[in-house]
C-alpha cells in the first residue's frame, strides 16, 4: 500500500497509527455501537422467541419457517413484498426516465432560467415525505376538490376518482406522489453526469451531422450508463426501505385492505403492534432480517451484473 | 457551435421544462396559498391566492395554541444541529485519517464503513430500541443524535474522501516541514477547505434527519421529545377535519425548509453537481 503523503512515510509507524486511531475513533465507535451492532443484534434476535416467561429462548430458523411457511404471516409478507415490487417497478419507469429526459433537457447548451428550472424541480426532494404525503392526501381529496377541479379544466373531469383510497390505484398513486417527490435525485446526478461528458466527443458528433436527439442517444446515454446503475440502486434501496409515506397518508395498516401495505409498514406492525395485533419484537427482528437480505440481494446483483457490466462498457 | 437550434426546438424546450416546473411547484403553492384563507375561500376558489376578504390567519392561531408546535421546532432544530456538526466532524476526521494515513487495513476499515451507504440503519431498530431503554435514554433526543450521526456518518465520509482528496498535497506537505502537528494540519489547513462540501453533506445526511418519520415514532414516546414532522403527523391525525389548521401546519412545516433551500439552493445545487456522487 503506497503511502498517500510524500511526508507521511518518514511518520513512525506507531505515530501513524496513533493519528489513525485519533481521527478514525469517533467516527467508528459510534458507528459500530449504533449501526451496526445494532443490525447483528436484529439478526440474532431473529433467532429467539419469547416465551409465556417473557425470556428469550434459542429457536434456530422457526421464525423464518414461520415467515415464509405459516398462511398466516406468508400471506401479509408475501403481500407486502409484491406491493413493494411495484412500488419499486413505477419509480423505475416513471421517476428515473423523466429524471433523465429532464436531465437532457436542461445539460442542452444555451438553456436559459436553467438554474431557475433546476432550483424550483428540486425542491420537493428537499421536503420531508410525511408532509409531502399529508399534502397530496389533501389535494386529492375529493373534499376539497382540487384535482377534481383541475381535471374538469382541461375537461377531463370524468377521469376522477378517490384514488388514495380505492383498492386498485392506492398503492400507484402513492409511488406516483414519491415520484414526484424524489425526481430530483436522478435530476440531479444524471446532470452532473452529463455536464462532466467532454466536449470534444459531443462537438465530433455534431461534425458528423448528428442531431441533439441523436447524439444524446448515441454518445451521451452510453456514457452515463454508469450513473444510471447507481440511481437505479439508489431508487432499490430507498423503495424496500420506505415506510413514512405510506403510514403518514394510509397509516400503519396500510389501507384500504392492505393495498398499500410494504414492507416497512409490515414491519412496523410486527414490531410494534396496532389495532389488530401485539408487538412482537423477535418476529419484528426476524421481518427485518429478511428484509436486509432482500436489500442484500439487489446490492449484489447492482454489484456483480450491472457495476461489472458498466466497467467492461467503459474501458 | 451552438445557436444553431432552431426557435420552434428552443420554444418546445422551454414549454416542457416550464410544465414540469409546474407539476413541480403547484402543489406547495396550494398548500401555502390556502393556508393563508379563511374556510370558505378554501374550499370555494382554492386556487385563487389569498386576497382582501378571503385573507385569515385562523389557521395558525389554532395550531399555534393547541399544538407544542415551539417544542417540536426547537427539538426538530437542536437534533438537526448537533447531529450535523457530529457527522461533519466525526466525518472529515475519519475521512482525513482515510485518505492520509494508509496502513495496512485502512482499506478494509473503508468498506466496513461503506456498509451504511447500502444497508438502512433502520433494520436495526429492534435492537437499537432495546440497546437506548437499557442505556436510560428511551425518549430522549440524545438517542435521536446518537441514531442519526451513526447514520449520517457513511455517505459522510464518502463524499468528503472525494473532496479531501482534489486538495493538492503541497499543502499539508508544506505545512509538514514546517513542523506543524498533525491535527493543527487538520484543523487549520484542511478543515477550513471543506466548507463548500458541507452542502453536499447536508443535502444526503442533514435533511433526511429533519424529515424523519421514523425514528422518533420508534425512540420518543412523549411530546416533550417530538419533533417537528412526527409532531405534523400527529396533529393532523388530530384535527383532521379543520382544514385550515391542517393546511396551517403543513406550511409551518414546509416554510422553514423553502426559505432556507431557496437562499443557500446555489451552493446546495452546485456542490450536488460539481463533487458529489460521481
């Protein structure tokens, strides 16, 4: 390993690792103590039950039996799981496509107000999504009217309906309000992907004759197929995190039926109990660890297929 | 090269990026207008902003006096504060000593620490629950501190590796030879060049802990120790139906973050541009 310092190698080496440990300590104590301890200790928990005496006892892997083969707890998990697939599937078809266009749009050159686009199209993402989703719940509310009123402008009124609170379009509406929240982040990062594009390959493009459209197809898109990889894991682990949307709008049962309901609101309810049942702190455990794994997954295959793919691409 | 497009292509440019700032900004103008309007002016001609008659602070003089709206912005702003001077110091130390003093290991120290970026610290909750009643501080904001800079710390380092390493070695290597220690080299050379990526750090780590749901619905039990957006939620599940307290509360909610994006939004989006995730 090659020293980063021209100055540093002349340290002795427990000088070095004095400094190391001055400046590394803080940031990894805490760390180690509060996020990942606490993450082997979910695991291990997952592993234990409660008995009628209220100690834990050692179980091995029945709770995830229990998990992926008692009707009783598959069906909500399985549920949950398919309702978080989708929620997942429209941010990738809606969210990241129009963050890209947008992204093409605005790197154009001689753009003017650009910064002015870019301040106002991000500003949702800044937002917390608890607001956000109290604040969509309002507008569309057939109470108020508002979207109602909106649609019947442009004559559309017959379109409307009370869609965060039917069966079939709660759980689409509520991905489409996180869309609309979070467009800015793959806004953002494909723009500065696109603006770090040298221009020399653009500009031999255009000596060649080809259009804007084209050349963003042709040069640009390749070339920023890597950053479109991380938002895409970016957008992976954020969906089969997300819990606060759902239950500030839908609450913890994720209603109507649990049309809504994902895993953080399953996990949320197994943990810490609602109306319909008590809290369970080791099945809760064991629903986390599933889903760290489900989040594991998806990492891995960012890692192995798309990252290893991308590398092969570039160079 | 360029004013070569065509008026038509600049016009149809401009209609699309103008639309989708629309779609945008609309919904928290509606939100903000209507906050300011009595009942009926709500209800009656919601997207008319509040003029003349229709002007009414009703709203907020209902949230003002039932809600601890004060406590929960005081305890929203300390746990922000102290949380974000905790990831930025612990952060820029640790990223310092990574990109500095390389030894044998550092490497793997990197990954260990990269493990947060990917994995939510969320899926911890059940131990971290357990971990914070038997340290005595369930219902405290220093557990909230303590969740959110274990949190924050990741993405932390990351992104001040990236900028510690663009500053050119002469200058600590100058200072060096000079005699000066190590941790006056951090403190009053590198550290003071950090600043422009504050902003970058705040927009990954700092906001996500203003607008947190999640952990103080889980570690604060009591309204001394809610914050702002758990208080928000809580309130509306209250007065659902009186809509211009509601509308009044998202705004207190939404006004502070505007105001202070649209004033630091240069910095903010430069620093998500120039050096953030590449």
């Amino acid at each position: 390993m090659t020293p980063a310092s021209a100055a540093v190698p002349s340290m002795p080496k427990m000088r070095l690792v004095a400094m190391l440990g001055l400046f590394l300590g803080p940031a990894v104590a805490v760390y180690t103590l509060f996020s990942i301890y606490p993450l082997i200790a979910t695991m291990a928990l997952a592993l234990y039950t409660t008995g009628p005496d209220g100690e834990y006892h050692f179980v091995g892997l029945d709770n995830f039996r229990l998990l992926l083969g008692d009707r009783d707890w598959f069906g909500p998990f399985w549920n949950a799981l398919r309702n978080n697939a989708l929620f997942f599937a429209v941010h990738m078809l809606v969210q990241n496509p129009i963050g890209i266009a947008l992204a093409a749009l605005l790197s154009l050159p001689d753009i003017a107000f650009r910064s002015t686009y870019r301040t106002l199209i991000f500003l949702p993402t800044m937002l917390s999504v608890v607001i956000v989703g109290l604040a969509w719940n309002l507008i569309l509310s057939p109470l108020w009217g508002v979207a109602s009123g909106l649609l019947k402008v442009f004559g559309l009124g017959f379109l409307f309906a009370p869609w965060l609170g039917l069966e079939w379009s709660a759980l689409p509406t509520l991905a489409l309000i996180s869309v609309w929240q979070f467009v800015g982040i793959p806004l953002m990062l494909i723009y500065a992907a696109l603006l770090n594009i040298p221009e020399d390959l653009v500009n031999a493009a255009r000596v060649d004759g080809l259009g804007q459209f084209r050349i963003f197809l042709h040069v640009k898109l390749p070339l920023i197929l890597p950053t479109i990889g991380l938002v895409s894991i970016l957008t992976f682990v954020g969906n089969f995190n997300a819990f606060d949307l759902v239950y500030s709008v839908k609450g913890a049962l994720a209603g109507p039926n649990f049309a809504t309901d994902i895993l953080g609101t399953f996990f949320y309810r197994t943990f810490f109990g609602n109306q319909l049942q008590v809290g369970n702190p080791t099945m809760g455990a064991t629903v986390a660890t599933a889903m760290f794994f489900v989040i594991l997954t998806g990492v891995c295959l960012y890692l192995l297929f798309v990252q290893r793919r991308m590398l092969r691409h570039t160079f | 090269m360029t004013a070569m497009r065509p008026r038509l292509a600049t016009l149809a440019i401009h209609s699309v990026l103008s639309a989708y700032t629309l779609v945008a900004i609309l919904p928290i103008l509606l939100v903000l207008m209507n906050s300011f309007k009595a009942r009926n002016a709500i209800f009656a001609a919601p997207l008319m902003p509040p003029l003349g008659t229709t002007f009414s602070l009703v709203g907020y003089a209902k949230v003002l006096s039932t809600a601890h709206a004060g406590t929960y912005f005081a305890n929203s702003m300390l746990v922000t504060l102290i949380s974000m001077f905790l990831v930025l110091l612990f952060g820029a130390m640790a990223a310092w000593a990574l990109t500095e003093y390389k030894v044998r290991g550092t490497t793997l120290l990197a990954i260990f620490l990269s493990i947060g970026i990917m994995v939510p610290i969320r899926l911890g909750s059940v131990a971290i629950l357990t971990m914070m009643r038997r340290l005595g501080l369930n219902d405290t904001l220093i557990a909230l501190i303590l969740v959110y800079v274990a949190q924050g710390l990741p993405m932390a380092i990351f992104i001040l590796s990236e900028f510690i390493q663009q500053i050119p070695r002469d200058l600590r290597d100058a200072a060096r030879c000079d005699g000066v220690p190590e941790t006056l080299i951090f403190f009053q050379v590198i550290a003071p060049l950090l600043r422009p990526a504050i902003a970058t750090v705040a927009v990954f780590t700092i906001v996500p802990i203003w607008n947190d749901l999640w952990f103080p619905l889980i570690l604060t039990s009591s309204e001394r120790t809610h914050t702002i957006t758990l208080g928000v939620q809580q309130f509306l599940g209250q007065y659902i139906t009186d809509w211009n307290a509601v509308l009044a509360a998202l705004s207190l909610a939404i006004l502070p973050v505007v105001v202070i994006y649209i004033l630091f939004s240069r910095q903010l989006i430069s620093g998500l541009t120039a050096g953030a995730v590449k």
